[in-house]
C-alpha cells in the first residue's frame, strides 16, 4: 500500500505546536489549501520548494516578509527547501481566493525604524506620490512597523507561438505548473498535495520520470484530487514527524475507532488532543497521536485471515450504522474490507468480514514502514523521481507474441478483386475500372503498409495485421469501434479524414492504444491525446524550426520578408518569429540584414531598388495566397534577370502544389521550401524501395504529385505507396526495437524513411505527438532539385 496515494487533504506537520491544535481547509488561489489554527490565530502552511525565496512567499500569499519572520521565530532569512513556514492569515488580504487575488497587486512593506517614504519609494522603483495614494497618511510620515502596499508592476508578457487552446473543460479541472530546474515528480506531488502516480496519470509525457525544465505539466486541481483520494482508502490519512503522527478526520470516525486504528487508548488520544469535543470530530481537523506508542504497540502480523477478521451474521433489521457501533469499526472500513456487499439493500443473514485489532495493527504497520521509506527518500537536487526505468531492447513483441496491428481507412471494398498470395505475401490485384482518386489514394497507401510488412517479415517478424473499412460514414466506424479484438491492438493505423478522428482518438485513449493518424494535417485531437502521432504536420507548428534555419541560411546576407497583402494570421506568426530571430542572430561579422517589403503599385521598381547586388539576397514569401506568390515570384525573376543579383527564395510548403507558379522561375531563384516528406531520387534506400514496388506492383511509384502541376488520376503513378511504407516501417520498427513503451525512446529510435523525415515532438506532457522533423527542398538553377535534412549545409 502507498502511503502516498492515502494522503486526500493538505496536511502538513509543525514541530512543536502547542497543545490547542486545529486546522481546517481552505481555497485559496484555485487551490485547496491547510490552515492551522494556533492559540486562537490562523496560519497557512507552506512548505518551501527550491527556488523559492522569502520575498516571492510574502508576495505570493499578499503578506510581508517581517510578518512571515514574525510568525516563524525559529526560521532565518536563509530558508531551506522542504521547511515549513506558517503564514498568517490577516483579514481584508488574504483569508479568500478573492482576497488572495487582489492583494497579490502589491508588495507588502513593513516599515523599519529610520525609513522614509523616499526610500520605499527608491527601493521598490515607484514615484512618491503613488506611495502615498495607495498609502494615506504616509504623507506626514511613516510608523514603525506598519505595512505600506507597493503596487506591483505588471509586465507584458511576451508574445508566444500560437497553440490550440485549451477545452474549458481541461482548464476547470487542472492547475497548470510550469517546470523550473530542480523541480522532481515527488517534489511537485508533495507542493500539491497528489501522489506522483496522478501527476503522471495527467501527463504521459512523464512516464519516464523525466522534467524538462521550461515545459508545462498539468495536476488535477484540489477538490478532484481530495475525492479520488478518498475513494482509494479512508482509513489511514496521516503524517508523522517528531513524537507524533497527524491524522486527518474523515466522516464517521469517532475517537474509538480512531484509537483502534492507531492501537493507542482513548485517555491517550484525547490526552494529546485538550480542547477538542470527542462528540463534534469535524472532518478535516487534524489530530495528534503519540508517535512512540504506536512504534511500541504495532507489531508485523502475517495475513491471516482468522486473526485478522471476524464474522458478522446481518440480523433482521441491521443497519450498517449499528454494526459499525457495535464492533467500534467505521462504517467505511467495513464496507472496504466487503466490497461485494449491496449495503443498500442489506440482506438478512448476510456475513461480512469485521476488522480485528489484528488488522486494524497490520494496516497502521505498513502504512508506517511505507511513511519512513517515503521520508528517507533522498532525491538529488538535479534528478527527477524515476517512474520507468530507462528504454530496454524488446525480446516480447513480433519474437514471442505477433505485434497486432489494425489499420483503418475508408475503402471502397466493390473496387478491389479478391486478393491473392504470393508466397505468404498478401498482394492486391487492381481492377481497371476505378471510381474514385480518393479509393486509389488509400489503396495506394495499404499497398506499401503490405511491403513495409514484408520488410519486416523477412526478419522474422510476426506482425497480425487487420484491416477495417470504414467507408462511407460513422456508421461504419462505430461497428469496427465495436470489435473486441481491437482493444487487445498493440498500435492502430488510421482513419484518414479529420471528421473520423475524434471516435477512433476516444478509442485509443481509452484503452491507451497508440493511433498514428497518417494523412490529413487537420488534428483537432493532438491536444488531448497523449497515445496520438500526427504524420502530416502542418507549416505553422514547424514555424520555429523553419525561422531557425532560414535565419541561419541568411548570415552574411540580406534577409527581406515580403508582407501579405491581406491579413493571414498565421503568416503574422512567422514573420514575428524571423524578425525575432533575426535580431538576436550573431555570427560575429556574419549578421543578418532583415528588411521588410511592402506590396503597392510599382514592385518591380521599389524590389530592384531593395535588392542588393554585393551580398546575397534572401527573400521570403510568407504568404499562402496564390494570388501573393504568383505575383512576386515573376517580379523577383525579373529583378534577377536585370540586376544578377544572388536571390534565393524562400517560401511555403503550400507553393509546391500551386499551379499558377512557372517551375523555371522557382529554379532560377533557388526556390527552397520546407516540409517533412520528399523524395530523393539519388538516395540508395528510394531506390531499392523503387525495385522492389515494381516487382510487387508492376507500376512506377511516386511521392504524392509533381512538383508545380496537376495530378493526373488517370496515371499509373503510385501516390502514396510510400507514404504508408515508411509510416508502418518506423511504427512497427520501433515497437521491435522497444516494445509498447516505444513512445518514451523515440529520441533513441532514428530509422531513415523513403520519404519522410520523422522526429516526433509531443505538443505538451499531456498531449498527443507531432512530426517536427524537416527536409529543405532547394530548387537549383541546373534544374535539379536536393534534398537536405534541416540544420547541415
């Protein structure tokens, strides 16, 4: 048992209190907080977290720093990380959320003999007179030791890269921590008052115990976090230190039954607790039990079932409550130790199992033993609490056990043959009558998931692969959603359209299935998915890695972006991006010259003036309009050809498909773009894989469409072949590598694809994976085209 996962109030021990101890809970700042009550005055306890400083305390809780020292005689102004601190709890500024919230507007200063409202006014960096109007009466003067408010000057936030926005209901159910250095998952567990395994729970990203400082984490907020607690166990809820344990009330308990857990007498229990009505126990105070006395009284008990229950025939018209009297035992304990018993409706003659002292004793051994491990833990300042152990070789799945895997796609069954086996290869023999290109685009993409694996086959992988039509509507989904075999999947591919995906992503995060979803950049589940790998990433999610290297490319040169003619959001992220990363460039003497140009009635004039001819020139376009790049690319053309100037442009992932942009022109200014898939017909891999489509399928394959022009359906051109080879290659060779924990070694895991160039990135700890890796297209002048992996020259 956790003691740990037993913990489902805010409880934190002072050494030292005296006698007339009570605390209760509180909301304060989104969260539920301890509150303590000490010979008539109320405190917060706040335990100290590394990092954290007595000046942010005092701001934090709307306080001053002498009030804290004040309250904490037995404390310095060198605090230490896991210290407790008592902060009090003053009228009108912090007792509510409300009142927290507000006073958190100002900096609280107490006045020391000899200050001045001149030096407030200089040490906190605000003019005279706003001292005195937040302060009235300080113009005549200061007392010692009043509090003066200092309002706080708020900054404005830097701007950021746009994200999806978070669904009401997540944000009304967690708190949001941003991870700093030294941060560790017990650490985090213990500031909010949750088990590690929750905070896990609500970001798989943490599964390995690893904290990237900088990233977000999301912990279920204090209410939602007390009611799973108290679901788990209700019997033990304490901390211990010094010569006592605290235990917090739950409902039902009495001091009786409270002595019997703990195995203490009632003259003891009420001893350590003067002042406290044994007949008005008021859920969520605290109570002390001698620590010694339990240490001495508890004894290892093996579980013998004899010896540690009892049996209770029900008699006509029993209450639970009764029994519970009768035997001094909780009602909720009863019911923990019956499970399977309907207390609704309570049978005559039913036997349920009665907790002796036996067990009562065993419980409160463990829960203590488990405490001392708990508080022995040291951590390193610069570790994280390991969870999962770090990535092992897979020796289980496609060796021992078939690695299951079930494709979803919208086919059209009437447009395909019955299929044939070469060998033990499944091969799909075409039709010639084929009614749609949408048909042919997935038939295409289950042709090279056959070949990937056979790849794999031929190392002696077992892979069981089902395939599910789920054409034409939702109807079909929900039937193949339906099958029991597919919980048991160890990685589903598919569906293939944006309005399937939310179904098919409720699935996968139910039963924690991963989902690659390979084909529409449109992902309105990435967020909230954690099991989710989004193949087709879209430009803007990639904007920072492309800024980077357009930055990097520009150094020594002239970097000039030119401005849609019409408002694009997200063309206005980019340009903010490069213009950012432009003015922090260095490269000693090879900084970068950023410029902007802004469309208007004579380009080519105002272009060729702009353009330099003693340096290069790097040109973007961040417009997705065709209407924009069709009208400056011939403008730049022309500029070159006038000037020979050295022009490179660069543009977006979207100018490949536009068919109103001359191909030769794009050549002639080296036309780069950026995407994540590509191929590269030079390459050793392509061309093996080429070989081996031709054997297969009797036809060419190739990457989606040309460059710069329809594609024509009627070709026998395979589209997208080699997109599903490489998504069913890496998935599959990664869980051969991996097993099912694949997800946590992918920074281990690299596998060249055909086309694609994978590197996944989770969007948060919560959320689902995205692919962030990037090949730059160069267009040369000698009409031949490269293929670069970002970040080499």
């Amino acid at each position: 048992m956790n003691l740990r996962a037993l913990f489902f109030i805010f409880s934190f021990l002072l050494g030292g209190l005296l006698a007339d101890i009570q605390a209760q809970v509180k909301t304060v700042g989104g969260q539920e907080v301890q509150k303590i009550l000490l010979n008539g005055k109320e405190y917060y306890l706040h335990i100290i977290q590394k990092g954290e400083g007595l000046y942010r305390i005092s701001v934090n809780y709307g306080v001053s720093q002498q009030e804290i020292l004040d309250a904490n005689e037995d404390i310095s102004e060198s605090l230490k990380v896991g210290q407790i601190l008592r902060i009090p709890v003053i009228s009108g500024r912090n007792t509510s959320e409300g009142e927290l919230d507000k006073s958190r507007t100002f900096f609280y200063h107490t006045v020391e003999k000899g200050q001045t409202a001149y030096f407030v006014s200089r040490k906190y960096d605000v003019p005279l007179e706003v001292i005195y109007a937040n302060n009235p009466g300080t113009e005549n003067g200061l007392t010692v030791g009043a509090i003066l408010r200092i309002p706080v000057e708020r900054k404005v936030a830097e701007p950021t890269e746009p994200t999806e926005p978070i669904k009401p209901k997540e944000a009304s159910k967690y708190s949001f921590y941003t991870i700093r250095p030294g941060d560790t998952l017990y650490s985090l567990a213990r500031q909010y008052s949750v088990t590690v395994e929750t905070i896990v729970d609500s970001n798989p990203a943490l599964r390995a115990g690893v904290l990237q400082p900088g990233t977000e984490i999301r912990i279920p907020k204090a209410d939602l976090a007390v009611d799973t607690l108290q679901k788990t166990d209700s019997t033990i809820g304490f901390i211990q230190s010094g010569k006592f344990l605290y235990h917090s009330i739950v409902p039902g308990q009495t001091f009786y039954s409270i002595s019997r857990l703990y195995q203490i007498s009632v003259d003891e229990l009420r001893s350590a607790n003067p002042g406290v009505s044994q007949d008005d126990l008021k859920v969520g105070y605290m109570l002390r039990i001698p620590k010694a006395e339990v240490e001495v009284n508890v004894a290892e008990i093996e579980d013998d079932y004899t010896k540690l229950f009892k049996t209770h025939r029900v008699r006509r018209r029993e209450t639970l409550y009764g029994i519970s009297r009768e035997y001094h035992v909780d009602m909720e304990v009863i019911k923990q130790v019956n499970p399977h018993i309907n207390f609704r409706d309570l049978d005559r003659g039913t036997r349920l199992k009665i907790p002796t002292d036996a067990w009562f004793a065993n419980r409160t051994n463990r829960a203590l033993a488990e405490s001392k491990d708990s508080a022995d833990l040291v951590l390193p300042e610069d570790s994280s609490y390991v969870v999962v152990t770090t990535c092992s070789r897979n020796s289980e799945l496609g060796y021992r056990e078939p690695i299951r895997v079930a494709l979803m796609l919208p086919f059209d069954t009437r447009q395909l043959s019955v299929s044939s086996f070469q060998g033990d290869s499944l091969q799909v023999v075409r039709e010639a009558r084929m009614a749609s290109a949408r048909s042919r685009l997935f038939t295409e993409f289950y042709s090279g998931v056959l070949l990937a694996l056979d790849t794999l086959k031929q190392r002696g992988i077992d892979i069981d692969l089902s395939v599910y039509d789920i054409a034409p509507d939702t109807v079909a989904l929900k039937r193949v959603l339906r099958d029991p075999s597919l919980k048991q999947a160890h990685l589903i591919i598919g569906p293939a359209l944006a309005h399937e995906l939310p179904l098919v992503s409720a699935f996968s995060r139910e039963h924690q299935i991963p989902l690659v979803y390979p084909l529409s950049n449109t992902n309105p589940e990435l967020e909230y998915n954690p099991y989710l790998f989004h193949i087709n990433t879209p430009d803007f999610m990639v904007f920072d890695k492309i800024a980077d290297e357009i930055v990097r490319r520009s150094a020594g040169g002239q970097l000039l972006v030119v401005l849609p003619t019409e408002a694009e959001e997200q063309a206005d992220d980019f340009i903010r991006l490069i213009k950012q990363k432009a003015g922090a460039s260095g490269f000693g003497s090879q900084r970068v010259q950023y410029r902007e140009y802004t469309p208007g009635n004579n380009d080519l004039m105002e272009l060729q003036a702009l353009i330099a001819t003693d340096k290069p020139n790097y040109v973007v376009v961040p417009s997705v309009r065709t209407s924009d790049v069709s009208r400056i690319v011939p403008i730049l053309y022309g500029v070159r050809e006038k000037t020979k100037a050295n022009i490179t442009f660069f543009g977006l992932s979207d100018v490949l498909r536009f068919q109103t942009v001359d191909p030769e022109q794009i050549h002639a200014l080296n036309g780069t773009f950026f995407r994540s898939f590509g191929l590269d017909y030079s390459d050793r891999t392509t061309q093996r894989f080429i070989h081996k489509y031709r054997q297969w399928f009797n036809t060419e394959p190739h990457a989606i469409s040309p460059y710069f022009q329809s594609s024509d359906n009627s070709s026998t051109y395979s589209r997208y072949g080699i997109w599903g080879y490489d998504v069913a290659d890496f998935f599959l060779s990664a869980i051969v590598e991996y097993g099912e924990d694949f997800d946590l070694c992918l920074e281990d895991f690299h596998r060249q694809g055909v086309q694609f160039n994978f590197d996944f990135e989770r969007v948060s700890n919560w959320g689902g994976f995205y692919n962030a890796g990037l090949y730059m297209f160069r267009f040369r002048s000698d009409l031949r085209m490269e293929r670069i992996l970002v970040g080499e020259r």
